[in-house]
C-alpha cells in the first residue's frame, strides 16, 4: 500500500478512536450537545482549511481535555481502571511511531485527512495523558490478592529505591571519573601552554609539526624532531588584531609595550599552539606548534581515554556565552579531530567499544578578518571497559588497586545486607501470607460446616493469637451446635410430650343437665404438671378432679399422668371417694421418688340431687359460692398424696342450690405476680381475697363467663410479666 494511502487509512482509525473516547468523556458531562457541536464544527474546520482546522480542533481538545475530572473511569471496575492504567503506556507508545504517517502535500485532499488524523492523534495522547494522571491519583487496588499486593509494595518500597540508588551511585561514579580525566585534559592543555610561554621548544616531545613566523630555520635538532611548514598566509593580520587587543605594560627600560602572550589558536583549519613576542613593536615574531594526531595521541596515552575534538559556537550575548552548534563556516574553520588509545574492530563487542566518559570546554582565539574572536571547542572523551580497567588493575600505583579492593568489599557487603533484608523480607511476607491464608481456608471450611477444621498457625504475634481464638471460636461453635441440636429434639420431645399431656386432660367439658362444668390448664412451661379431669360414673354420677404436682416440667408431668391413671384404675373399683383417693395415694408412694408429691382434690357430683361429696388431699381449698353471696371452701381431707403409705382421708358433702358455684383452682392463680416485685412477696400476689371478690362479682354469669373473668383480672394483676407457674381451673354452676 502507497504510504499516502497508508497514512489515509491511519487517519481515519485514529478519527474514530477520538470519536469514541469523546463519546466515553461525555457519558458523564456538562451540557454533551453542545461539546458535541463544538467538536463538529472543528472537524469541518479541519476538512474546509487543513491545517489551520487542525491547529484550531487541537487548541479545542486541548482546552476540553484538560480542565475535566475524568469522572467516566469512575463508572468502570477497580480492574478495569488499573489495565486501563497500564494500556494508556502502550497506546502512548504505539501512538509515537504514527508521525510517520503524515505527509506534506498542499491543496490535496490526503492533506486535510491526514490533518484530520493529526487532529485526533494529538487528542488522544492528550486524552491518555490526563488519563493517566487521573488513574494514578485515584487508582485502587482492592482487587488484588494479598500477596500481589505484598509483592508490589516490596517492589515499590524495597527493590526500586534500591535499583535508583545503584543507579545513582554508577551515574555519580562514571561523571565523577569522566570529570577527573576532562580536568586532566584540560591541566595538560595548559602545562602544554605554559611549557611554550616560558620558551620551551615542545618539537619532539610533544608536537610534530611547527613553524617560524616571519620564516626562518629553526635548527637541525628542531627541524629533525618536527617537520617544519610554511607560516600561513593570515599571520600577518593575526599579529595587527591580536596587537590591538593585547594589554599595555612596561617593561624593564620602562617603555610602555604590549604584553606577549601564549595561546590556542585556530587558523589553517587547525588548533595551533602559538608563543607570540614583540607584539605592538615593528618585528612581531611567533613560534607555533599544531595539535595534531601526534600530540593528541601522546594526551590520550596519558589521560586513557579516546579524544574526540569538535567546533561549537560561543558568542557573547548580554554579557553571558551561548553556546550552540557550530555553524557552517564554523566547522569549515576547523572540521574536527579524533584519535583513539588502540584500534576498534567493527565487530568487537560492546565492552569493548568506547563510549562517552566527560567533556570539557576548551577556550581557543579565532582569526576573522574583522579581528580576534574567543571561542570554544568541545574535547569529547571517550573510553571502553579496558580503559577503565587499566586505572584499577593495570596501574603502578597500587593506591587503585585499595580503592577497588575496597569497593569490591563494600559491595559484598551491601549485596550480603540487601540478600539479608530480602530473605527476611521475604520470610515475614510469606508468614503474614501464609497465615491469612490459613485463615481464610479455615472460615471457607467453617462456612461449609465442618466444624472440626483447625487452623495451624506458628506465629507467636496477632496472627497466632487470631488462630487460637479461631481455634476455640470454632469449639465453641461445634459445642454450640451440638447443645441447639440437643435443644431442637429436647423441643421436639417436649412437643410431643405436651401433645400427650393434652390428651391425657379432658377434651371437653362434659354435658350435663341442670349443671354448666367448664375446665381449662395453662402450662408454664412447654409441658405442666396441673391435671383435671371428668370421669363419668354412671347416669347421674360424675367425678371432678384437680391437681398439682411439686416441680415443673418433664418430672412434673410424668407424674401427673401416674397421678391421671392411677385415679382412672381407681375409680373403676366401687368405694367411696375418700377410699378412692387413699388407694391413689398408696400407688403414688410406691411409684415415685419420695421427693415428689402432689396436692389433689376429688370429687362427686350427684346430677340428680345436687350432691357433691369431695376430699381435698393438700390442694388448695375449692371456693363454694352460694346464690345468697356467702361463701365456703372445702378443705377436708388429709395428707398430700405421695408422701406417706397408710393415709386415712376424711370426705365432706355438700349440696348444691340453683345459682351455687364451685371454683376449683391451683396456686398458679393466686400466686400470680405483678411486675417490678419479687416473685415470692406475698403482697404482690393476686391472692385468694381478690379470687373471692372475682367470682362474688361474677358468679350470676354462665360458668365459661365466670371462666374468663378470673383469667382475665389475673392477666390484668401480672400485666405482661411471664406466667411462672401452671394454672388450672375448674367452674361448675348449677344452673337457675
């Protein structure tokens, strides 16, 4: 493909990746339409007028990209924003070699498309730019797992400060030693100098080549150490400016002259060494001494380093010297020197090869024909690694040798101190690692069920203390759980255990003509140990039973159902109650721990003729309500049952008049607490007083309403305190 076309095809990509990242910026903008505008009309700019389009659509991206918050890069993933981070270094780089592609062909169309790419190239480094900057400065790294993370911040804190500081150490070493040679050049310039002011003849030891001015012969041992030349042509001006410019003294007669001077000089495209005398008087005379390849190689020989001399421009300028590249007629003045300390093949490797080592600027006196300009040449230095070893390891002075000997010790010892720092560095990140890791397994497994996992931590710091408490968080755990399943088929027992208690108490109230009986049992707990009863016994014959059973809960309620089916055995038998209830209680003695007991009332009500005969057995007295308003109770009996073999029980009858009520009852009623009181002060309990007061209140209701009206002024007394004690009740009325 032409690379016109090429560069078209560029254009247009680069165009539209602009257009997107515009599209991207704009998600979350002020006022988009009219950015969008803006943006258009600078690419109709661009397309009507090229490059002053151009100029104009990336002062507006320019402008657009630069006072935004990026705030776009918000809305993508931590992820995102940190490989987003990393590509805006690729694409800046991929975007550099795309100059290339940008040709200069006025008036034609490829010329406003490839200002259209120039466009949107300039924009985009822009935007990645910014974007870096942005992404830098907000970026997260909450993604990354914990040993990435440790791994960059011992590489950001540990190694990177370490490699800038060798760096900086090579960096300030290599100057260091190229200044020293570059100030050694510069001595030996000048002893050089001063050698010729004070009138030694430098042919031979140094320079090979001289000559006289005016032109004379200089000796057979001077012509035969150098070769001897014409003066150049432009002596005779050198010596009228460099007159005029030299400073006035007197000398020894005291006659005013002009001062003789020694110095560089650059004529006849060479630097020239030149000794001046009779400066100012009618016989001017000079001595000069070319610095050529000779005098060179013997100053690279004694600073070991390759010389690489070239013109620059130096011109004054407000007082100060500028320097810069040397101009055409610069460099035709004096194109430029170069000698090497040994010869280079073009495959020698890299080491091998020299490389810049320091520099110095040398003043030097040109000639122009409008007089004596000061000027500079750069004396480049160059050495390769044999250079630098010869200083160290090559040298007489074994001063060198120490310093390298020295050096090779103190690195040793930081290598051995920065192994040392890495491989505790190392050590502590794998132990901070290792242990979250150990963790982080641990609650995996815990959070799967299996409490049994254990962490096994070493460390004796927060880590190890972390384990240990994971370690008996997770026995306790398991503990825990043991005891809720314990709990859960306790509750499940229980449950069922109050399903067969409620089977056990009556299903309902029996129907019995002329009489209203109702009945109810609340538990305290999930099962009781209150018991009533109805056991039919014949046409007009009905025996009423009420209970309570020492203890709560299950041992409660086991024997209140010993108590139900002892007296359900015994009823069957003919007796009266009094012997029923003795023959109840020899079975209880028998069957039950002697620390158990319970309180119970029986007895039998005569439908027909109203009789009730009862025996209260250590229960709470039933209240008998008559029509008139008085009141009695029915308390004669004997013993609680389950306590002693051989009780004799005392039975009462009592008959029972249109209107009469009997309430039997447990301590659960009138020993019922308000809040805020101890549970045993007899002065907060309900009490059989406000029981009384109750049913002489009620007792012209049906029995049920009678019911109610005792549990309802009980709940009212507790007011929302826990029932602590099981309640049973049991009305019977006759009716009017």
């Amino acid at each position: 493909m032409p690379l016109a076309a090429t560069a078209v095809v560029a254009s247009l990509l680069l165009a539209g990746s602009w257009y997107q990242v515009l599209a991207f910026l704009l998600m979350d903008s002020w006022r988009p339409r009219v950015w969008w505008g803006l943006h258009a009309f600078a690419l109709v700019s661009i397309l009507a007028a090229d490059k002053a389009g151009m100029a104009f659509g990336l002062m507006l991206s320019g402008m657009f990209l630069t006072f935004r918050r990026y705030s776009p890069w918000r809305l993508v993933s931590a992820r995102n924003r940190a490989l987003g981070f990393g590509l805006g270094f690729v694409i800046l780089a991929a975007l550099y070699p795309a100059r290339r592609f940008w040709l200069d062909e006025p008036g034609a169309l490829v010329l406003r498309l490839q200002c259209l790419g120039g466009w949107a190239l300039g924009s985009l480094v822009f935007f990645w730019a910014w974007s870096l900057v942005h992404l830098v400065l907000h970026m997260r790294l909450h993604f990354l797992r914990l040993r990435p993370k440790l791994a960059a911040h011992a590489v950001l804190i540990g190694f990177i400060p370490l490699v800038l500081i060798s760096l900086l150490g090579v960096v300030i070493l290599y100057t260091g030693l190229g200044g020293s040679r570059a100030v050694r050049t510069r001595e030996t310039l000048e002893s050089w100098r001063l050698m010729a002011d004070r009138g030694s003849d430098l042919c031979g030891a140094v320079f090979d080549t001289t000559f006289t001015w005016p032109a004379r012969s200089t000796g057979s041992a001077a012509a035969g150490a150098c070769a001897v030349i014409s003066p150049p042509e432009v002596m005779d001006g050198v010596a009228r400016n460099l007159a005029g410019v030299m400073p006035v003294m007197k000398n020894a007669s005291g006659n005013v002259v002009r001062s003789d001077t020694t110095d560089w000089f650059v004529f006849d495209h060479a630097i020239w060494l030149v000794r001046w005398r009779g400066l100012g008087t009618q016989q001017p005379q000079a001595r000069a001494w070319k610095l050529g390849v000779k005098p060179l190689r013997t100053l690279a020989g004694v600073i070991g380093a390759a010389i690489d001399i070239s013109s620059i421009s130096a011109r004054q300028q407000d007082g100060n010297l500028v320097l810069g590249s040397a101009t055409e007629d610069e460099r035709k003045l004096f194109p430029g020197l170069k000698v090497s300390t040994r010869d280079i093949a073009p495959d020698s490797p890299f080491w091998d090869k020299t490389m810049f080592f320091g520099g110095t600027l040398f003043p030097v006196l040109e000639y122009h024909p409008d007089g004596i300009h000061q000027d500079m040449v750069f004396i480049n230095l160059k050495v390769g690694w044999p250079e630098i070893s010869a200083d160290f390891f090559h040298g007489e002075s074994n001063l060198n040798i120490a310093v390298v000997v020295v050096l090779g010790l103190l690195v040793v010892l930081f290598l051995v101190l920065e192994l040392f720092a890495v491989f505790f560095g190392v050590r502590i990140t794998e132990g901070i690692v290792s242990a979250v890791h150990a963790l982080h397994r641990g609650m995996t497994a815990v959070a799967g069920g299996d409490l049994d996992t254990r962490v096994a931590v070493p460390n004796e710091d927060e880590f190890g203390d972390l384990a240990a408490g994971f370690n008996e968080m997770t026995a306790s755990l398991k503990k825990g759980r043991e005891i809720a399943l314990a709990n859960d088929r306790l509750k499940q027992e229980l449950a069922t255990a109050r399903a067969i208690q409620e089977r056990l108490l009556p299903a309902a109230a029996p129907e019995l003509e002329g009489y209203e009986v109702v009945g109810t049992s609340i538990p305290s707990r999930e099962i009781g140990g209150d018991y009533y009863d109805f056991l039919a016994q014949g046409e007009d014959l009905v025996g009423i039973a009420i209970g309570d059973v020492s203890g709560k809960g299950m041992p409660a309620a086991l024997l209140m159902s010993n108590l139900q089916a002892s007296l359900h055995g015994q009823v069957l038998h003919p007796g009266s109650v009094a012997s029923v209830v003795a023959s109840v209680n020899e079975l209880l003695v028998r069957s039950t721990d002697p620390h158990m007991f319970a309180t119970f009332f029986y007895g039998l009500l005569d439908t027909g003729s109203g009789r009730f005969t009862c025996t209260n057995a250590g229960h709470n007295p039933p209240l008998v309500v008559r029509r008139d308003g008085s009141i009695a109770e029915l308390g004669r009996g004997g013993l609680l049952l389950g306590m002693l073999e051989g009780q004799v029980y005392q039975q009462e009858e009592i008959t029972l008049a249109p209107g009469d009520v009997i309430v039997l009852y447990t301590d659960g009623i009138t020993e019922a607490v308000g809040p805020g009181v101890e549970e045993d002060d007899p002065d907060a309990m309900f009490g059989e007083d406000a029981l009384r007061r109750v049913v002489l209140e009620n007792r012209h209701l049906p029995a049920a309403g009678i019911q109610e009206a005792i549990l309802a002024a009980v709940a009212e007394h507790t007011a929302g305190v826990p029932q602590s004690d099981d309640i049973t009740l049991v009305v019977i009325r006759r009716r009017d």
